[in-house]
C-alpha cells in the first residue's frame, strides 16, 4: 500500500513537469538556439534538450523513468528551465526534488524488505569485543537450526561463520545477524548419511574430538 500511494505521488507530480515541456519546450530551445549562438557553441546541448522532451507519457512512465527526468530537470539538460513556476506556484526544480525523494524512499523499502529476508536482526550496537557479540548471537540465534536439542553445532556454526562475516564488513555500529541464506549455510537433510545423522542413530560412536 505505502509503495502504491507513493507511485500515485511521484506520478501526479511527474504530470507537471511532462505537461509544462510539451507546451513550452519550444520556447526553450529558441533560448538555447540565441544562448549557443551569442557564446559561440556547438549544438550538442540542443540535440540533447530535444531529446529529452520525448519524455514517456505519465500513463505509461515506469517509476525510474519518471525519476530520470526529474534528475534532467534538477541537475541535467531540463534545469534551462529550473526555476519556473507551475500550477499552484510550485517550482519545476522542487517537484524534480520531491519526485527525487519520493523514489528514493521507494527504493529504500525495497533494500529494507530485502534484508529482511537474509537477516534476522540489525542493531545499532557497538561490540567492544567477541565475548558481548556472543553474548548476544546466543539470544538471537537460540531458536535457529534446532530440529531437536542437540543441534547446537548449528547454532554455533551461524555465529562464529556471521562473526567472521561481521568483522570483514566493517559495518561501524551497525550489527547483522545474517540468515543462513546469506551466509551459504543449509540444514542438512535427516536422510543423508552425516556424521550427525550416523551418531544420533547409534551407527557410529565418537570416541573423541579434537579442536584445532
């Protein structure tokens, strides 16, 4: 819903800058015609200016599309016209701004639900060292990976591979949990014969483990 009212904004306002150069493009390419003429300049600007004016029709213009002009018009070859007014007083350069912020919050709600699928959490927390990061991977990843009680190694296997992660990231006080997606770690199917599934069947016996 907030994408859709927010595409319904953009497009409304992208209207304004559509209509305002079909009906007065023409006016504009004269003044860069007497502008190129008076400063001894090739026409690269003009050819480029009247291209732009062949701008989509608010009917059938993508949101990036309509984002694109309104860069043309706040920082392109469409601010000759920057700081005109239309409609209600508005200002050709500050609905470009607006359509430009608009979009942008698009796009970051977009990346917000992205990350959502690959993360657990992310806090603004600072971790001084490991043992306060484990500290709190525990709380976060105490409920993942446990097809029964014993499946700590893979608990244990998502916080030390996300530690790992988190350190070559440097994320500054930011700290991710990341899914087990995106670190490329998978549950391992209970029909495979591993050497947790032969244990936990009694096929094996594991006298002792070394940690190196």
């Amino acid at each position: 819903m907030h994408s859709d009212t927010t595409d319904s904004k953009i497009r409304q306002k992208y209207i304004l800058i559509f209509e305002w150069h079909q009906e007065n493009g023409r006016s504009t390419i004269d003044t860069i015609i007497q502008s190129n003429q008076a400063w001894n300049r090739d026409n690269d600007n003009l050819d480029e200016y009247t291209h732009a004016l062949n701008m989509p029709h608010p009917e059938n213009a993508s949101l990036e599309e309509m984002y694109l002009v309104a860069k043309k018009v706040l920082c392109g070859i469409l601010e000759w016209n920057y700081q005109v007014k239309v409609g209600n007083d508005l200002v050709l350069g500050d609905i470009a701004r607006n359509i430009i912020e608009l979009y942008n919050e698009i796009e970051q709600h977009k990346k917000a639900e992205q990350l959502s699928d690959k993360f657990y959490d992310i806090k603004d927390y600072y971790i001084r060292n490991e043992f306060e990061y484990f500290a709190v991977a525990n709380e976060i990843y105490k409920d993942v990976l446990l097809d029964n009680e014993k499946n700590i190694g893979g608990r244990v296997a998502l916080a030390d591979t996300n530690w790992e992660m988190q350190k070559l990231r440097n994320n500054g006080n930011q700290l991710f949990f990341r899914k087990p997606i995106a670190l490329n770690l998978k549950a391992v199917p209970e029909e495979e014969d591993n050497l947790f599934q032969l244990a936990f069947n009694g096929k094996i016996s594991i006298i002792n483990i070394t940690v190196k």
